[in-house]
C-alpha cells in the first residue's frame, strides 16, 4: 500500500514537471513572438524616417497596443504559473527574469512609438543632414534586441554578454550624433529645432539600447542568479 502510495506520488510529480516545462516552452515562444514584434516596430520606425514615409510612420504608432497587450497576456502566463505550481527557486528566477524582460521590450516598442512620432513632425522637412548614423544606431539595437532573445532562450551566457557589451558602440554613435547636431546649430541658427528631434531621434535610439542590454543582464540572472550592471 506505501509503495503504490509512493509510486502515484512521484508520477504525480513528473506529470507536474511535464506541464510546467511545457507552459515554459509556451512562454519562450511568446517572448520571442513579443521580441520579433519589437524588433520589427524599430525596423519600420527607421523606413519611415528615411523614406519620409508618414503612412508607415502612423502605422506604428496605431499598433502600439498590440506590444501592450502582448506584455499583459505574459504577465498574467507568468503570474498564473507562479501561484499553481509553486516553482523551485532556479524556475523561479527563470519567471521573474521572463516579467523584467517583458518590461524592457514593451518599453522598446514605446520608443519606436516615439521616434515614429518625431518621424511625422519632420517628414515634409528638408534634412538638414545626411542620415548616415542614426540608421546606423538602429541596426546595432536591433540586432542586441534580437540576440539578447536569443541569448535568453538558449541559456546563452556568451552571448549575452556580447549583447551587454554593444551598449558601448550605441553610446558612441549617439555622442558622434550629438556632436554633429551641435555643430549645425552653431553654424546657423535656424537648423535648431530639427537638429533637436533628430536628437531626440537618437536619444530614443540609445535608450533601447540600454533595455536591450537589461534583457542580456536578467538573461545572466536567470542563468547565475547574479544580477550584472
């Protein structure tokens, strides 16, 4: 009679440990789904400023809602899985670090929102220059949007810290940036006002850097347990 006891009781355990891996598993593929949805708002938010294209930008800034929603419906995943099953504390850190990360990328799509908006008060303008590194920003944020997803799902501590470490050549660009757009105010006057939304432009840029970089950062807690700044 113990022994059957015992042996209903370690299936019930493995059956337990089944669905929480699988509701696991579900929640990797929500965030990356959320991850390549942030990732493609920065995409487009960058077109739409180089090719002056005001329907691509209001697009953006219509759809907002969806990375909203998708941050709330992950949330409630998590929050769900934390009081039915009672995780270990290594399961744990993994959710917690899923609900840091959740927050970052809805920030991320915010601030596509942002540059999109930027985007539409200077799309009939005259640049007054050349879009060389803000296109150039993009691309490095992207990518560390992207890895640091990758990193996370692959348990990929080299990774993240390759991401965590790019945050250095965003800042650089953003300073080269700035430093242009200083220059062009101080040769005339009347650049001032577009120079400061291409700035901010870029300032948005660097901040989704710095989220992509905590994303890397709860990527090494999840895995260490130890929180990198």
């Amino acid at each position: 009679m113990g022994i059957n006891t015992n042996i209903k009781k370690v299936k019930r355990g493995v059956n337990m440990r089944t669905n929480f891996d699988k509701e696991l598993d579900l929640l990797n593929k929500e965030l990356i789904k959320m991850g390549s949805l942030v990732e493609d708002k920065i995409k487009a938010a960058v077109e739409a400023l180089i090719n002056r294209d005001a329907n691509l930008a209001k697009n953006i800034i219509e759809r907002d809602i969806e990375v909203d929603n998708m941050e709330r419906d992950i949330e409630s995943k998590c929050l769900k899985l934390i009081l039915r099953q009672q995780p270990v504390a290594g399961d744990l850190r993994l959710i917690s670090s899923i609900l840091k990360m959740i927050t970052d990328l809805e920030r991320i799509g915010d601030h596509a929102q942002d540059i999109s908006e930027i985007s539409l008060l200077i799309l009939n303008e005259k640049y007054i220059k050349e879009l060389t590194h803000i296109p150039q920003m993009a691309e490095v944020v992207i990518y560390m949007v992207k890895r640091s997803i990758d990193a996370f799902v692959n348990h990929d501590m080299d990774l993240a810290h390759e991401v965590i470490k790019l945050d250095d050549k965003v800042d650089y660009l953003f300073d080269i940036i700035k430093d242009e757009l200083i220059l062009l105010i101080r040769e005339d006057a009347d650049n001032g006002e577009q120079a400061i939304n291409f700035l901010m432009i870029a300032k948005y840029f660097e901040r989704i850097g710095d989220h992509a970089e905590n994303i890397a950062e709860w990527v090494v807690f999840s895995i260490t347990g130890e929180h990198v700044n």
